[in-house]
C-alpha cells in the first residue's frame, strides 16, 4: 500500500534524477506498456514527481504523437522537472544503453543466426511476441475503452486499417475529429481520457500537483516555440546534407524521418509502417529479420522502437555503405536510430507548453481520449499482422493462408498469453521461456 504523508517529497535534482532515468534504460524491458507502468509505479506512486492526473494528461499527449510514446513521455516528465537539459538527457539515456546492445546484437546475429540452436531460440520467442502485442492490445484496452462509445472507435479502427488498410495518420484524425465533436455532444463519455492507471487516484502530494503551475520554463510564448522549431529544422537539415554522399543512408534518413513524423500511436502502430519500407520498399532485410529483430526489441531493455537500429545495422551491412560490415552496420544503425529519435525531442519542448497550458480543458483532452481508444484497435491489428506471419510462416499477401500450419507456435501463444494474461508472469520470463522451448525443439527436430 502506497504510503500517503501530507507533504510533498524534495524536488530532486538534476544528478539525482540522473541516477534514476539511467538505471531506467537498463531495466526498462517489455515494450512501452511494461515502462509507462514501470514509470507509472516509480514516478507516481512512490517518488510522487507528478500527480496521477499530470502522469495521464502527459501521456494522452505522447500517444497523439507519432513515434515511441514511453521515451517522449519520460522526456516530458523530466523536461516537466528540469528544462531543456532534462528532457535532452532523458531522451538519451532512454535509448543509448539498447542502441549498443542491439548493435551488438545485430553483428552476432549476422554472423551466427543460420545456427540451428540460435534459429530454434527465435522459433520459441516470436509466438510469444504475438502474445505479448495481444496482451499490450487488452491492457490498454481495459484501462482506456470504458463505455460503449469509446470501445465502437476502438473496433472501427481496427477494421478501417485491417479491412481497408486505412492509413495510421487518417485513424488518428478521424479518431480525433470523433473525440472533438463527442466532447461537445457527450461529454460525459470522454472525461477521464485513456492511459495506464487510473485518473482518480492519489498516492499523496506530489512535487508537481495537479493544482502546482507549470514551472517558468514549461510555459507557452511563440516566440520560443519558433526558435526550438527552428533549432530542430536547422539540426535535421545538416545533417541530412551530412549524409548526401551516400545515397542508401541518406534513403535511411529520408525514411526514418518519415516514419517519426507520419506514424501514429507508439512503437506498435509504427511496426507495421516500417515493415512495408524496410522489407518491402528498400529490401534492406527480410520479413524473418525483421520479426527476429522484434524478437529482440522485446527481450532487450529500451523503447520497442529501437528494432529501427536493428533494421539499419542489417541494412547497412547489406547495402555495404561501408568496406568494413562492422563500419557498415554501426553507420546505419546510427542514422536509422538518430533520425527516427530526433522528432521525439522537438514534439515535447516545442508542444509541451501548449500541453500544459490545455490541462483540465475537455475540449482539449476529449479527442486525445478516443485517440487513445483508436490506437487499442491498431494495436490488436499488429498482433493479428505478427500471428499471421507466426501461424504461417510461409504465406503471402497474394495467397494469405499458403504454406504449412505451425500449430506448435500457436500453442506457445496460447499459452504465452494465458501466463501474461491470468497468471500475471513477467514478460521477461515468458520470452525466456519460450527461448528455451525454441531451443529445446530445435534439437528435436
């Protein structure tokens, strides 16, 4: 039981909250559901930094934006505590210790991933993937979709984008539209908009309340949402002439901008967008790398997003944008993850003012509401994208259901879930020990 005391804890300062968002890029596994909770339980509950109502007006925001909705949500929260300079060391150290591992990862990979032993570990984790999306899909879902209305936006759009591959900005807008006018008509059906804990909570005072005024450097001026716009255009723009002299990691710049601008609703939603360019559009690697990437991306601290560092390492190394694969694969590891990262910053310090000057304003916070309702059905049609690539490995979009049945992959899903779902096992321990299952039929086989 949280202990509830009459007083705000100390602000804590910026060494301080060093110490704390470090130690949170290493443990921060199971995708952003597992680290907005892991924040939630941290920052709310026990160090009360910021009150409930605070924590879920920041993240209704963050899961409007385009990209990885934990990482900007911690860059929020610390710019919230500590300006600029927070909110920048933040950001990285959310993403650098999983950018390292993962390019490490990704070079052991290419060397020995056509080992039977390391193919049978990916056999066992990527239905357990497909598990823990679905899992992601009801844990937001039974937080977010409280009455019938917000549920009906969540169904229409998981068939908009299933059925009639309606793009994720049009779900977002027409998501948003539908909050804007439902907030006039009934209201009541959007208070208390989505999230991961609930709005009417209080685990004691906290430093920022939810009647504390936005800190000086929190508040709204045009004047400096211009100059960071400004600032962010200038910075994305030398360094995309940085990189004319290689048309393939200059294509990787152009794209990951893209995707940080152009998908909606977190590192889920954004998977499916990125898959179509890298596999399909740019062929810098496989449908099967990319899903064991995601494989990775789940059992590695960091933003689920990071698989992008996969996906440029992979790309770099076979586009050869460089003599050396090693060369090769950290050049396009960095580009893939700097320019598909940099949008996160600008979206916090250059919206955030207006953010915090909206709080508590329905008109405001009731289309963010049924975005986040909107966002629950795109999650449940990534989950729906990994089984059918699981369930049969050897289909394809022209013949949907061709090639052999893998009913093992989908009782290691089924059974995944259920460990997630009603036992409450770590997401960690899942993957694992579906790794060893993986492993151990590999040698079956």
């Amino acid at each position: 039981m949280t202990d509830i005391t009459n007083a705000a804890p100390p602000t804590p300062t910026l060494g301080e909250a060093f110490k704390y968002w470090l130690k949170l890029g290493f443990i921060a596994f199971g995708g952003p559901v597992g680290q907005i909770s892991m924040m939630h339980n941290e920052l709310v509950e026990r160090r009360r930094w910021l009150s409930e109502h605070r924590f879920l007006h920041a993240l209704n925001y963050c899961m409007l934006l385009p990209g990885p909705e934990a990482i900007q949500l911690a860059i929020y929260i610390s710019w919230l505590m500590h300006g600029v300079k927070g909110a920048v060391m933040t950001g990285i150290l959310f993403f650098m210790p999983a950018f390292v591992l993962v390019t490490v990862l990704a070079g052991v990979y290419l060397a020995y991933g056509d080992v039977p032993a390391m193919q049978g570990i990916f056999y066992g984790i990527k239905p357990a993937v497909v598990a823990v999306v679905l899992f992601a899909a009801w844990r937001i879902g039974s937080k977010v979709l409280k009455n019938e209305v917000l549920m009906t936006i969540a169904a229409l759009a998981f068939i908009g984008i299933f059925f009639f591959k309606i793009g994720f900005p049009w779900i977002v807008l027409a998501a948003g539209i539908l909050g804007a006018i439902g907030g006039k008509l009934i209201p009541a059906k959007f208070k208390a908009g989505g999230g991961h804990g609930a709005a009417g909570k209080s685990h004691g005072p906290a430093i920022l309340d939810d009647d504390t005024p936005p800190p000086a450097h929190a508040k709204f001026s045009w004047g400096k949402s211009i100059m960071m716009v400004t600032i962010f255009v200038a910075i994305w723009a030398a360094s995309m002439l940085a990189l004319q002299g290689s048309p393939v990691l200059y294509d990787m710049g152009e794209f990951f901008t893209k995707a940080a601008f152009l998908t909606i609703g977190g590192a889920y939603a954004v998977l499916p967008y990125v898959y179509q360019g890298a596999v399909e559009q740019f062929g810098w690697l496989t449908g099967p790398q990319m899903m064991d990437g995601l494989a990775l991306g789940e059992t590695t601290p960091g933003p689920l997003i990071k698989v992008v560092t996969w996906i440029g390492y992979l790309g770099g190394v076979d586009q050869g944008v460089f003599a050396g694969p090693i060369a090769a694969g950290m050049a396009g590891a960095a580009v893939a993850t700097f320019f598909t990262f940099l949008p996160s910053f600008l979206f916090i310090l250059a919206g955030g003012p207006i953010v915090e000057a909206t709080r508590g304003e329905l008109k405001f916070t009731a289309p963010l509401t049924a975005i986040t309702a909107a966002v629950v059905g795109v999650i449940l049609n990534l989950a729906t994208f990994f089984a059918w690539h699981t369930f049969w490995p050897g289909a394809e979009d022209i013949a949907p259901f061709a090639g052999p049945f893998d009913i093992i992959a989908v009782v290691i899903a089924i059974a995944s879930f259920v460990a997630l779902w009603k036992y409450k096992v770590d997401i960690m321990k899942t993957i694992g020990v579906c790794a060893l299952l993986g492993l151990a039929l590999s040698f079956v086989k």
